[in-house]
C-alpha cells in the first residue's frame, strides 16, 4: 500500500527524531571518549584550546585503581540489589492482594502508586528531616516510644536508609507493572484450576508466578537502568558519606568537585558499559514484543 | 467473570489493602499534614496528628522568602516546554514507523531505546562544557533542549503502540478518497490518536518535572525548577520542618495529582510496551 512517494515522506518524517537523538548520542560520548585519554585538571590551567596532553589508558587505571572505586561498586550494586530483592518480593505480594476483591480499590491504588510521583529530592529531604532525624524525626519518636534509645540513622544506617528510601519509591513502580500482569491472566485457567483443587500455593507457583514472569524482568530491567544512576537521593541525604558512594556519585565527585575531567571521563565510560550490558538484555525482551 | 467471594473475605482484604496502602501513603500525608502546622507543632512528642491549630502561614512564609512562584514557573516552562517540542518531533516520526514500516523500523525503535539507557554521568562534562560554550547554562530553553532528548526515545515508543492499534483501513480509504498526506495526518490520525497522545503528554511532563540529575547540575539561578528549589532546603539553615512540609507539598501537588490521572497510561510508557 506504501507508494514510493509516502516511503520517502515517511524517512522525511523520521529524519529529525533520528538526527537530534543521534546527535545527542555522538557528540557527548565522543568527547567523553577523548577526554578520558587526555589529563585535563581546569583548575591547574589546562584547556582545551591550549592542548591536552595524551595518557593513553592511564586514567582507566587510574579509575579502576584508586582506593574509591570498588567500595563505590560495591555500594552500587548493594543498593540496586537490595531494592530490587524488595521492591519485586512486596510488590508480588502487594499485586496479589490488590487484585483481590475489595471496597475501594481505585482509591488503594492511587495511595499504593503515590510515592512514584514524588520527585527525589523531596522524598529525600522528606526521609532525612522527618522521618529520620535523630532528635525530632517520626522514627526518633517511635524508637522513644518503645524506650529505644534513637538510631542515628543517615549516619550510623546511612545504607539501610537509602535502600529505603530508594525502596519506598520504587515499590509503587513494581507493585503496578506485576497489577497489570496478573490482571491480564486469563481467569479461566485459573478457575479451571481452582476446580481441580489445585491448592492456592500450587496455583501461585505454576500458574500465576510464571504469567508474570515477563513483566518481573521488565521490572528488574527498568529498576536496574535507573537504580545504577540514582543521584538526588544520595545528593541530598549524606552527599556520598557513610559508605554510600556509588559509582555514579563518585564520577560526579571527580568531574564536578576535584575538577578531574580525564579520570572521571574514564569512569563515565566505565559506567556506561555497565549499563550498556543491562541495557542488552532489555532490549531483548522489548524487542520480541515487536515482532509481534 | 464473577468470583464468588464471602463478604467476611472481603472485609479482610479491604483491611489488609487499606493499612498497607496508607502505611505506603503515610510519608505523603504527613507532609501535606505537618505544613498546616506551626513549627513547635511540627517536632512536637508525641507527634501531633489531626488536633493542632491549622495554619496557612508556612505558605506565605516560603513564597516570600524564596519566592516559589519563580521556580514554579521555571518547573512549568521546563517540563512542558521540553514534553511540547519532543511531541511536536515524535509524532512524525512515531507516524511514520506504525504506518509505513521498514526493514529498519525495529532497529531504529530499539536504538532509541538504547539511547535512554546512557547513564547522564557518563556525559556530564561534556554537556557542562557544551551548555558553557553555547551560553545555555543556567537557561530555561538548555533544560528544554536536555530533557526533550532525555524523554524523546518514551515519548516516540509511546505514541508508536498508540498508533499502531489505530487499523491500517482507514488511511487507506481516506488516501482512496484522495486525502493528501497532510490532509490524513490533519483530519483522519490525529482525532484518533488524540487520547494517545493526550496520554503522553501527560506522563513525559511529570518525568520531565521530577526530573533531578541535569536539573540540578545544569542550573544555578536563573532557570532553577523546584528540584533544585527543594535541593536548597537541604542545608541545616533550612531546617524548619513545617516550612520544608509547606514547599515540598508545594513542588508536589500539581504533579501528584496529575500522577493520579494518568497512572494506567505508566506502565504502557514505562515499560515500553511490553507490559500493557
């Protein structure tokens, strides 16, 4: 049906959606590309136009090899462990209960995916001041309640405290993509197998778990990209204190703060081939949705 | 279908749900609750929950001393702004892959969407840099510029799963009936996909508003929405909890209730279709 005419109207049509995110795409990473094999420290009067010296892969070394980078990896991949492992078990479980029947169901939902819509820095600074501030924090005063003495918590917790926090706007996420899932089961097979008497547990194991199980990697997929790059959370509850400097925040430290563009170029990269592998597998799972 | 339920089974699920989702929703109503509050109330032991003396004042105190409005209206440009121009460059695009498909139509859908994944440290100087040779840090139109590319891969697979479930016939008969391409894109797509992109409007202006990396490290002044607004009260300075309640529940009652509205539409846009 597609003349030639509408075929080259069609590519017309695309050409500025591609050349933008093109651009977009290329002129960034090439320069971070270049600068990662340059030393560059601005403030002790290196510039660009006066020329940069060549390193080849000394920042790379240098990266990988400073006393911050595998605490700040470890750090990473514990919070996005962590939130992972939590929001997928609540948000199952969460999932299950909404779709049963119940009063008020659109109004739970809408409590349930509140959180999402906060923006980061307001859940952080709502998290750190009103909930775990030591002194007049909420959990100061239930911990005084029960006559606990109060956790320091940004400090003395400061991973756990992200994890939450982080966790608390994540769950909402998780909780409505598996909704959506097991909503779409057929309710037949189920009702066919609760006529078998197949028992709840049977039911959830061999029936609805492996139905959500596309939307559970989708899950994981998508948390996955955006957990990696967390930054406001940590930017303002301890600005990278107490162990919980991630990788993202440690390049940010690097570029922005000690002004070493070369070594935290490097870091970039590293960075982006992380999630470059992620993102492999997301598309995968993305992509066999097309073909249908 | 019906599942038959007894009303006691109900009655506990309706309990069950309800705790948990305000147990969910407590840190939300508790700000909203501890703005209406005078600061000795806000860090009163035992926390105060309804009985106080409510209070307009924390309002009035954060507009005129940090005027919000300013940041408000940055947050509005910028946000909608940035959702306006992508969907004005998306829908073309996005038209064009669900109704005249290539060879490379899947390639290019799935490259965009590798785009998205590029973590914004990786590139942050380089932007910084850019955004200081092109006179665009700290402007409203830098942010545009940023967030419409950050959001673009959404917003085109959005509008492309809303578009492909419009049938194929019905451009067919209008070409038969000798509409031209724009007529066709005018009078016969757009009523249909109206919704569609209604939808995507929506969902990219509240990611584009919540948006806190190149917000915070691409402003300082002049263009600062109120990610960086609320950044600010993170200072010990700034540490009136009912004040802070006042301007956070301000930074996120617009959005939040536009949230509401389009929360079936998040997970279609999300997870790029491949949940629906």
């Amino acid at each position: 049906m597609a003349t030639q005419h509408s075929r080259s109207a069609a590519r017309l049509m695309l050409a500025p959606a591609v050349v933008l995110l093109l651009g977009w795409m290329l002129v960034p990473l090439t320069m971070t590309l270049y600068f990662s094999f340059k030393k560059y420290l601005p403030l002790r009067g290196d510039t660009i136009s006066g020329g940069l010296d060549w390193v080849g892969f000394e920042n790379y070394s240098r990266f990988i090899g400073s006393s911050a980078f595998w605490p700040s990896v470890q750090a990473t991949l514990l919070i996005v462990g962590s939130v992972l492992v939590i929001t997928l078990v609540l948000g199952v479980l969460l999932a299950l209960l909404l779709d049963q029947p119940m009063w008020g169901q659109g109004i739970v939902r809408i409590l349930v995916i509140s959180p999402f819509f906060v923006m980061p820095t307001v859940s952080a600074l709502v998290w750190k001041n009103m909930f775990m501030d030591p002194v007049n924090g909420i959990l100061a005063h239930l911990w005084n309640f029960f006559g606990a003495e109060p956790v320091q918590w940004l400090s003395q917790a400061s991973m756990e405290s992200i994890i939450l926090i982080v966790s608390w706007q994540w769950l909402p996420f998780a909780t409505l993509i598996l909704l959506t899932a097991i909503q779409s089961l057929d309710s037949e097979q189920l009702e066919a197998s609760e006529m078998d008497g197949a028992p709840i547990l049977k039911r959830f194991w061999f029936i609805i778990l492996p139905h959500m199980s596309r939307a559970m990697a989708v899950v994981i997929l998508i948390q996955t990209i955006f957990l990696l790059s967390i930054f406001a959370e940590i930017f303002v509850t301890t600005g990278g204190a107490f162990g919980t400097k991630t990788l993202t925040y440690l390049i940010f430290q690097r570029v922005l703060e000690s002004q070493n563009i070369g070594l935290g170029s490097a870091g970039g990269v590293y960075a982006i081939i992380l999630a470059n592998i992620v993102a492999i597998f997301l598309m995968r799972i993305v992509g066999k949705n097309l073909d249908k | 279908m019906a599942r038959n339920v007894t009303t006691g089974r109900k009655t506990i699920n309706t309990l069950a749900s309800w705790s948990i989702g305000l147990l969910i929703f407590f840190p939300i109503l508790w700000t909203i609750l501890t703005s209406f509050k005078t600061e000795a109330q806000a860090i009163s032991d035992p926390p105060l929950f309804l009985f106080f003396d409510w209070t307009l004042e924390n309002y009035t105190v954060v507009q005129e001393r940090s005027n919000y409005m300013r940041f408000l209206w940055n947050s509005v440009i910028i946000a909608g702004g940035s959702t306006i121009l992508g969907i004005i460059i998306a829908v073309p695009a996005a038209w064009s892959m669900a109704f005249v498909p290539s060879k490379r139509t899947k390639d290019i859908l799935l490259w965009m969407l590798s785009t998205k994944m590029l973590p914004a440290v990786g590139v942050l100087y380089p932007m910084y840099l850019l955004f200081i040779k092109m006179g665009l840090l700290d402007t409203r139109i830098g942010l545009v510029i940023v967030l419409m590319l950050i959001n673009m891969p959404i917003i085109v697979w959005m509008l492309y799963t809303y578009f492909r479930e419009i049938p194929g016939e019905i451009l067919e008969a209008s070409r038969m009936d000798g509409a031209s391409l724009r007529d066709e894109i005018i009078y016969v797509l757009t009523p249909m996909a109206l919704p569609g992109i209604a939808s995507t409007l929506l969902l990219n202006f509240i990611l584009a508003w919540n948006e806190a990396f190149w917000t915070l490290n691409l402003t300082a002044v002049n263009a600062a929405p109120l990610t960086a607004f609320i950044a600010s009260y993170s200072s010990p300075e700034g540490l009136f909890f009912a004040k802070l309640s006042a301007a956070s529940t301000m930074a996120i009652a617009p959005i939040l209730l536009l949230g509401w509205f389009s929360q079936k539409q998040l997970v279609r846009g999300l997870t790029f279709g491949a949940v629906k």
